[in-house]
C-alpha cells in the first residue's frame, strides 16, 4: 500500500536529510583551539580578575578617604598612667600627663607628648612620629620613632649598695621605638596604649658625692616605655 505524500509530510522528510548528511560534515569541520589561542584566552580571563582586583582596591582607597576627610585631625590627651625606664638602674618613673597629637596624612601624624613625674617633678619631653600601615581608622595600629628628653629630681637607690635612698638630678636623652593602639570613638573620642623600647645615647645622675654614667655605648635595648591615654579630637 503506498502512502500519499502531503506537502507538509515532504518538507519535513528533506530537512531531516539535510540533518542527516550535515552532521559528519559538522563533525568533520569543526575547528580545534590551538595552544596559542588557549594561552590567549587564559590572559583574558586574568586580565579581568585584575581589573576587577583594582577596581575593588580603588572602591577600598575612596573610601578610606572619604573616612579621612570626615575624621578630626587634632587630638589632645592626658596620661593617667605612664612608667619610663631609661636604663638599668632602678630609677623607673611612674608618670602623668598630656599630649598633642597632629595628622599629617592618612598614614602619617606626629605626636607631642609631655610626662612628669607627681612625686619629684621629673619631666619627660618627647616628638614621636607615628606611621599607620593600614591608614588610620576607628581601631588602627601604629608603629613609629621617637626623641625623648628628660630633665629633673629624682629618688635614687643603689641596687649594688644597701642603704637609703637619695635624692639627685638626672638628665637622659635617646631614640625610641614606639607601636600604639589607637582607638576613635564617635570621631571625637580617643583611646590609646603604647609601647616602646630603645636606648639612651645620653644619661647622667648627678649625686652628693658623684655623677652616674648610666649612657649606653652599644645598640642593645636599655629603655622602655608603658602607657595608657585618653582623649579627644578636634
């Protein structure tokens, strides 16, 4: 029995046949990605991740300095607690005081603090410049360099020779290094700690019966420094 053919019925019997005998021809022209081209493709793909890389290091740094821009550069603070060290007498100021601190850049400030000392009046002068690593902020860590200078009385007690203590005047000088936490609160309220550790080129005690030479003539580390202020931002 022979089955009629519709137009309809042969318009689908050529496209199949037109399918059938294209795809070996497909399958037989499809073209191979050379290695130069796979190494092309892969530079692409990286030059997109690093677009977007500094695209997001860019949104990061506007922001940082927008926050910048809105943050007080001005800060007052007063020490209600500080002990300075100088050498390896047991002559340790217990101190308080205030500073000023100045924000020069984003990663840079300089800070004035000056430190006595209730009992004797011994004074402690210093210029710290601080370096912020991560720009500053609400709660940034510092690290940086400071020239101390202190003058005045002090309450000496020989740690070889048993006996009372006596009064003298010392005067020391030197570098220090100095890592601080600091913390804004409210853009207006400040926290901060400190660190420190150095050397003393310069350390003279002057006694009833004598001077003391306790300046250090080597690198080694104969000073330290410890402290807590608070304060607030203008």
């Amino acid at each position: 029995m022979k089955i009629p053919l519709t137009k309809y019925s042969k318009v689908v019997l050529l496209i199949i046949s037109c399918l059938v005998i294209s795809n070996p021809i497909f399958a037989q022209n499809k073209r191979k990605i050379s290695p130069e081209e796979k190494f092309e493709l892969a530079a692409q793909q990286r030059r997109l991740m690093f677009e977007k890389g500094d695209s997001m290091r860019a949104a990061r740094a506007k922001k940082s300095d927008s926050v910048y821009k809105k943050r007080k550069r001005n800060t007052l603070a007063i020490y209600p607690f500080s002990t300075t060290n100088t050498s390896g007498a047991p002559v340790r100021n217990y101190n308080v005081g205030f500073s000023y601190e100045r924000s020069l850049t984003k990663y840079l400030s300089v800070k004035i603090p000056i430190l006595i000392a209730p009992q004797t009046l011994f004074t402690d002068f210093s210029i710290q410049l601080k370096f912020f690593p991560k720009a500053q902020g609400k709660i940034k860590y510092a690290a940086g360099c400071s020239y101390y200078y202190g003058t005045g009385k002090i309450i000496y007690r020989d740690q070889y020779i048993p006996g009372p203590s006596t009064t003298g005047y010392r005067v020391y000088s030197g570098l220090m290094l100095i890592n601080s936490l600091n913390i804004s609160l409210k853009n207006n309220l400040f926290f901060g700690g400190e660190i420190g550790l150095g050397n003393s080129f310069y350390d003279y005690i002057t006694l009833w019966n004598g001077e003391i030479d306790l300046s250090s003539t080597s690198l080694d580390i104969g000073s330290s420094h410890i402290a807590i202020c608070v304060g607030y931002r203008f």
